[in-house]
C-alpha cells in the first residue's frame, strides 16, 4: 500500500510540474478554429449592419433624381424659331 501512495503521489506531482501534453495537431486545430470563428463573428456583424443600413435609408431619393433628370432634359432640346435678317436700307 505503501508504494501505491508514492506512485499516485508522484503522478500527482508530475501532472503539476509538466502539466497534460496536448498533441501538436489539437493546438493547430484550436488556432484554426479560433481564427475561423473570430472571421464568422465579423463578417455577421458586417451583414447585420449592411441590412440594418439598407433597412433605415430611405428609398424616395431614388425617385426624386429621376424626375429631375427627365425635366432638367427638356430645357435643351426644346426648338427655337430661326432668326430673320432684315436687309438694311
């Protein structure tokens, strides 16, 4: 029994000296994972602020610029009247 204890005891002391080795391959898979989920998290607050944008602009400005456009192109190329030219005399 007397072994026993020294062997837990030195397993105990082990694990807290050298602590649990993790496989190399765990370690990249975490960063990976890590680097993955911090790009999923930004690119869904970039789609909630897109929609949330195109949610609160208004749409009238749109049909505003078009109606201007049709009446600003009326102005140029409405016909004028030939000038006469009187002979002096």
């Amino acid at each position: 029994m007397k072994n026993l204890d020294e062997i837990i005891s030195a397993v105990k002391v082990g694990e807290l000296i050298g602590g649990k080795k993790e496989p190399e391959e765990n370690k990249v898979l975490k960063k990976v994972l890590w680097v993955l989920a911090i790009i999923g998290a930004v690119a869904a607050i970039a789609g909630i602020a897109f929609a949330v944008y195109k949610y609160l602009t208004p749409s009238f400005l749109d049909d505003f610029d078009d109606d201007f456009d049709d009446d600003f192109d009326d102005d140029f190329f409405e016909e004028e009247e030939p000038l006469e030219i009187k002979p002096e005399a």
